[in-house]
C-alpha cells in the first residue's frame, strides 16, 4: 500500500481581500528609506515595485494614503504601518516584494 502525504506549506493562502492600488509611498528600514510604487495592498500586507529592495526579513516602516472612496469614508486617510519584507519577486519586467504588515494604526 503507498501512502501519499500533501504538505500545505507550498499552497499560498490569501488571508485578506487585496486592491490592486497604485500609491508611492517610502519604506524606512532604520539604516536607509526605499522609494516605491504599491502593486496592491490588503489588511495584511503589501506588494510593492522598486529599484532597490530590502533583503527578506527587514523590518519596515511605511505609510500609505489610503484613498476615501476604498476606505468608504469622505477623507482619505493615512494609514502607518510596520512589517516585514517576506519575498522578492520579478514579474512583467518589474522587481518587486512583499511586505506583511505587523501593526499598523492611523494618523490624522
């Protein structure tokens, strides 16, 4: 008899609604800042295109204004975020990471 074990470690689970946003916004890591543009955006993290990325597992501080009509609200409104970058991509010609969004609060 074989027996087939599946290991779900290789399945990317999405965890929350993405928005395919175009927004510059500037990562800090503490040591230098990163100009780039957001490919999409979700409660849980970030996808972002740059020149320059920070190496996987930098910790990462940015804000992004997020626009009133996504936020369902009159203003638009800035969101502060600290995370993690967790993989590099190149896609369409494009080089690109990810950032999960650690905590994130809103400033006025």
């Amino acid at each position: 008899m074989t027996v087939l074990y599946r290991s779900f470690k290789s399945i990317p689970v999405r965890v929350a609604v993405r928005f395919p946003l175009h927004l510059e916004i500037v990562l800090g890591t503490g040591e230098r800042q990163y100009q780039a543009v957001t490919e999409d955006v979700s409660a849980s993290g970030v996808l972002f295109a740059a020149d320059e990325l920070p190496a996987i597992g930098t910790e990462v501080e940015f804000e992004v204004k997020m626009p009133a009509a996504i936020m369902g609200g009159i203003n638009d409104v800035l969101l502060h975020c600290a995370g993690r970058i967790v993989r590099h991509q190149r896609t369409a010609g494009k080089t690109m990471a990810a950032a999960v969004i650690d905590e994130y609060f809103f400033r006025g």
